[in-house]
C-alpha cells in the first residue's frame, strides 16, 4: 500500500503525465456521454424494452460490435457503429499493403507514404460507415408484433426516407468523431487512443454483469460457488497476460564498424518473436465466418438442416469444435501475413547483424520462419481455449453476460490494452529517475515483433 501511495505521488509530481492522464479521463468522458445520445427519430424508452428485438443481439458480430462500442448499439446511439468501421477499414488497408504492389510501395516511402495510406483508411471508413450503417437503420424497422422504436412508423414527424438519410449521416459523423477522440488520446493523452476507446466500451458492462452474478449467488445461498468464480477468473486473466506478454528471444549479434572515431556495434541484442503475434483477429475473422451459417438457417432451403442449425447454437460443441480450429487456422494465416521472415532477415544483414551460427540471408529467413511456425502452434491453441472459455463458464452456472469477461476478445483487448498503458506510464516514470510500477522488473506490453492489433 506504500508503494502504490509513493507511486501515485510520482505520477501527479510530473506535470506532463499528470496533464496527460487528464486529457485521458476528460476525452474518455466525452466519448461515454456520446454513446448515450439515441439517433434522432428513435424512441429512447422502447429500446429499454426487454421485448425489443435488439436487446438479444449478444453473440456474434452483433454482439461484438455492441461489446466494443460500449453498449451504445443496442441504445442506437450515435456512436452506435464505433470505432469497428475503422478496425475493418485498418484490416483491409493493411492486408492491401501484403499484396498489392502499389501499397507496398507507399508503405515504404517513409511520413509521406504512411500519411497517404492513413486517408485511403478515413475515406473507407467513411464508406463502410455508410453501409453499415444503412443497414443497422433499415435493421430497426419493428418486425410484426415487437414494439415500434421508430418515430416514422407511429408518426409523420420524420419520414422513413428522411430517417435513413439523417441517420446515416449522423452514424458517419458519429464514427468519424470516435476516431478523432482516438487520435487526440494517443496524441495528448497515454497509451494507444483507438484501443482505450475499445476496452473503455469493454469494461463498462463489467460492473452491471458482476454485480449481477454477485446477486444472483448472494440470492441463492451460494457464496462459496461465487468465491471459486471469481479464483477462477483472476487465474484466466494470469493466463491470458502469459499469453499476451510471451516472447521467443532470438539473439542477435552486430558487426563491430566504425563510424568517424567511434566504433558502432558489436553488441548482442535479441530478436522477440511474439507466441501470439495475431492478437485478437483470429477470433474476430472466426466470428464474422460463424455468422454464416446462421445467416444460412434463415433461408428456407436450410432451415430443416440440423447440421447447421447445430453450427448456429453458440453454446454447442459443434459450434465450438468449428470455432476453435478456424481460430487456430487464421491464427497461422493472420501471423503469415504479417510477420515477414524475408524482410526480417533482409533488414538484419543490412544493418550488420546476424544470428549466430546461422548465415545471413536465405537461411535467417527459413531459421526465423521456422521459429515462428514452432511457437505459432502452442500460442494458436492456447488463443482456441480462452476464445472458447466463456461457454464453460455459462455450464458452470455464470451468467451470460459475466462469463464474457472469462476469455474471448474482450478479455484479451483488456489486457493487451491494459499492459501497453501501464507500460507507457512507468517509462515516464523511469525517464524522470523514479521507480517503476513494479518493486522488480519491468512492464512488457506488446511492443515486440507480431504485436497484438486492437485499433
């Protein structure tokens, strides 16, 4: 407790971390207030309606897009759609700069080239924005027999066309205005602005969901069973930091060279290879395919089926069987696709280093590749079962939205998130000669090679 008070005086003594970390928590404010101002044309008391069809989107893509914003897709807010347009728009720009030529060669150009590449991914977010959301205001047109949320349905006021046209708009500008709060977090705040966007929407459902389990267990005389939940989750959040912060060290060894009157080099450094170098996209590819089949089932030729009505029940072992080998498979295709042992090696011999006992070039190539497929494979498996986790805790008793916080996206963003923002903090602490966060050792975010992507 002593420390931490210490720690805490170290942080508020540097004006320029103290300044920061206001800039943070004010913005923050925004954005939360944000996602609770509903669309114009919308009635706010029918979305409180436990009848209203969107009140059970919780899984899948819907119910990812509603974890990141907050919860402000089900309250159709204007910030409804997020910062996901961006996330998607970041993955096809950054998948376009692997395989098409023209990318390539903007992405080496240096400030202008990523300048360029940074307003390709704002003009297709705004078009994905647009379609979309579209879709998500054509989706809340009340199917027969659930409650009318939409004004134009019980009055004239505002036109269903109007509606449309307004709203859209309004979601864009709602997007659009996430990602300038991204942008002045990480410009005038701590840590990466898009990914504390992303776990703030996370970790406000957290109090509700537990305090909700807390009672449920408190109502049914079972204190022990909710003393075993919560060990049991603080040991998944220790895994899940192992996971994230885990690092295959290949040494590396610099060439003595001397430049003027000083010699360069000739130091040993290490090469980190992350054992979960794709983060969380795995899991966000294996989802949005998991969506298909039941999207399948609405269609009339296979709604008898019973193979893919089985794939549908998220809570199904089929369902997860599938879940967790596309999560492995995407898990090595994600890591392909963006840890290049080629460019690796090929910067290593231009800078003077090697790898000991392994010749520059080719070999270091196929030595790094080889490296990566080992640690790949432990780390894919390991990503299956904390992504597939939170249905073991729906069988033992937790309730649906609590068990969301026992593995899956949410909790890895969490603490990738949480560990890139401490770790910013302590080396503003150790540049002004003050101790660390930590009594010993340091922070590891997820700054080496492969790190996670959440923004």
């Amino acid at each position: 407790m002593k420390k931490l008070i210490s720690t805490l005086k170290n942080i508020y003594s540097i004006e320029d971390l103290r300044t920061r970390l206001l800039n943070l928590l004010l913005l923050l404010v925004v954005y939360r207030i944000g996602t609770f101002v509903v669309i114009p044309g919308v009635d706010p008391l029918i979305l409180s309606d436990p009848n209203f069809y969107g009140n059970n989107e919780s899984g899948g893509l819907l119910g990812l897009i509603n974890t990141f914003s907050g919860g402000a897709f089900d309250r159709v807010s204007v910030f409804a759609l997020g910062i996901m347009p961006y996330i998607s728009a970041s993955i096809v720009i950054q998948l376009l700069t692997i395989a098409v030529p023209s990318f390539q060669k903007m992405q080496k150009e240096g400030e202008d080239g990523r300048r360029k590449i940074n307003a390709i991914t704002r003009y297709l977010t705004i078009a994905i924005t647009a379609v979309q959301g579209l879709a998500y205001l054509i989706n809340l047109k009340s199917p027969s027999g659930k409650p009318l949320a939409l004004m134009s349905e019980t009055t004239d006021a505002l036109g269903w066309t109007t509606f449309l046209i307004v709203g859209t708009m309004i979601l864009i500008s709602g997007t659009m205005f996430t990602m300038w709060l991204g942008e002045r977090i990480t410009d005038r705040g701590v840590g990466n602005g898009i990914s504390i966007i992303i776990m703030v929407g996370i970790i406000a459902r957290l109090p509700a969901s537990l305090l909700a389990e807390v009672v449920d267990r408190f109502q049914g005389s079972q204190l022990m069973l909710l003393i075993v939940e919560i060990v049991i989750w603080v040991l998944v959040i220790l895994a899940v930091i192992a996971l994230v912060q885990a690092t295959r060290r290949i040494p590396v060894q610099y060439a003595k060279r001397i430049v003027g009157n000083r010699q360069m080099g000739g130091v040993r450094q290490y090469l980190p290879l992350k054992v979960n170098a794709a983060g969380v996209m795995p899991i966000i590819f294996a989802q949005a395919l998991m969506f298909l089949p039941a999207t399948a089932t609405q269609v009339s030729w296979f709604q008898d089926s019973g193979f893919l009505n089985g794939l549908s029940n998220p809570y199904g072992w089929g369902y997860n069987a599938l879940f967790f080998t596309l999560i492995v498979l995407f898990t090595y295709f994600y890591t392909a696709i963006t840890i290049n042992p080629n460019q690796i090696a090929e910067d290593l011999k231009r800078n003077g280093g090697f790898i000991p006992g392994v010749k520059p070039g080719k070999k270091t190539a196929n030595f790094i590749g080889a490296v990566m497929s080992r640690i790949t494979l432990p780390g894919s498996i390991f990503l299956g079962f904390v992504a597939i986790f939170p249905v073991f805790a729906i069988m033992i008793g937790v309730n649906d939205q609590f068990a969301q916080f026992y593995g899956g996206t949410s909790l890895l963003i969490m603490v990738g998130v949480v560990l890139d923002t401490l770790q910013q903090v302590e080396q503003y602490l150790i540049m002004r000669h003050y101790d660390g966060l930590m009594k010993t050792g340091k922070i590891k975010g997820r700054s080496s090679v492969g790190g996670a992507i959440t923004g």
